[in-house]
C-alpha cells in the first residue's frame, strides 16, 4: 500500500502514465495475437469487410484509452486531494448548465415580485442586466446581508458596496476598480454551481441628464468604495468556504 508523502504529488502522475501506457500497449498486443471472430469473418466475406475492420478497431481503442485516462485522473484527484474531480465545484457539474431553465425576460415591475417575500415564489436579482436565481443562498433569504439585492438589478451597489443607496443600473460615474468590481461580481453568477441564469431584465432608458449618484455616506469618497469593495470579496471568498454564498 502507497503511504501519501509529500513526494506523492510528482509520483503519482507518473505511475498513472506507466500504468496507462502498459494497459494500451497490452491491448494492442492482444489484438495482434488473438484476431476476434469479427476479423475472421471479415477475412471470409471479402475486401470490403476487411478494409472496415481496422478502422472499427481503431475507433474502440481510442474509446478505450480515453475510459482509461477517465479513471486514472478521477482515481489520481481522490488520492491526492479526496476528490475525485479535484475539488472543483463550480457550474460544469451541474445539470442546469447543460439544460438551462427557458429564459424570460423581466419587467422592473416583475423582477420586484421575486424578492424572497413571497415564499412561493424563488428569489431572484440581477446585475447589469441578467437575472439569476439565487434562492439556494442563505445570505439572500429575507433578512440575510445580501436581501436588499434581491428583486433588482443593483449592478452599481456591487461595484460601489452602497448597498441602500445604489440599487441601480446605473454605472455611470464609476471607476475603473469599480467596474472591474462589478465584472468580478458578474463571473461569480455565472460560473456559481448553485446559481443560475433564467432571464433578462428590460431597463428604461437612463436620462443623460439625471445626476450621478454620490457616495454612500457624507465623507465616504471613491477611496471609501474601493475599500469597502475589498473587504466585501475578502468577506466573500470566506463565506463561500462554509457555503454561504
């Protein structure tokens, strides 16, 4: 039996690679040495079958070494790290991103419904524009931190951490920290394993003319939002290590 040392991480991948090796090459040898009832017959029924044959063989092989390669990495990710698939978790193991949810397209008036008030109904926000299912999220039930996102698209409070003031669209004015804020924010949905897209949100047009919003607080500047955008993807990265998120 293997003891896992520190030295495990380089041997393993090369005794998979051995093993690897070995098994296609038996098998290639194996098919030299003992032709299968399908080569006989393709010998006797004529040049037509027997021109088939290799290429059907062929095909098999490849489906073979890649089933092969298949359980190596899945055997080699629960040896070294107790997964099988390496401790990944995000979207691609999940049925949704292979047969997403019809897509909608929400009113402002209608996203307002899905705010968690209604327990019938799932809990809903958006970001700059698309609409995500968030309802498995604790930190989005009624009461929880992220509550007041839900039911809007506050793309500007995601970029600026004004969350009572800036539940809007509206990225005007935003820096470019800001911004990158926003699109980190955006990733995080779409590549979330218990989130998932179900639509668009249809925004009135933003007057050119309107105002800008300011900061969240009298004295709390673009530095003030830049730090507070900090520590919330800090606060984020723990909570999504004890699910919370």
């Amino acid at each position: 039996m293997v003891k896992a040392t520190k030295e495990s991480p380089s041997f393993v991948p090369s005794m998979l690679w051995t093993l690897t090796y070995t098994l296609v090459n038996r098998h290639e040898q194996g098919s030299e040495l003992y032709p299968s009832d399908d080569d006989e017959l393709g010998n006797q029924s004529g040049n037509r079958s027997h021109e088939q044959e290799p290429q059907e063989t062929r095909f098999i092989q490849v489906l073979r070494l890649i089933l092969y390669l298949i359980i190596f990495a899945a055997l080699a990710g629960k040896f070294l790290t107790g997964s099988y698939l390496w401790e990944y978790n995000g979207k691609w193991i999940r049925l949704r991103t292979y047969f997403p949810p019809t897509q909608q397209l929400f009113t402002e008036a209608a996203l307002a419904k899905f705010d968690g008030t209604d327990p019938d109904k799932p809990i809903y926000l958006a970001i700059d524009g698309d609409v995500y299912d968030v309802t498995k999220g604790k930190a989005y039930q009624p009461g929880g931190p992220y509550s007041i996102l839900t039911g809007v698209d506050g793309a500007r409070a995601f970029g600026t951490g004004c969350f009572k003031t800036h539940r809007t669209h509206d990225l005007r004015g935003l820096s470019e920290s800001e911004i990158q804020g926003v699109e980190h924010w955006k990733k995080f949905y779409e590549n979330h394993r218990n989130y998932f897209k179900v639509g668009r949100v249809s925004h009135p047009p933003i007057d050119p003319s309107s105002p800008i919003l300011e900061g969240c607080e009298s004295g709390q500047g673009k530095n003030g939002a830049k730090k507070d955008t900090a520590e919330r993807r800090a606060v984020v990265q723990d909570k999504k290590i004890h699910g919370e998120l």
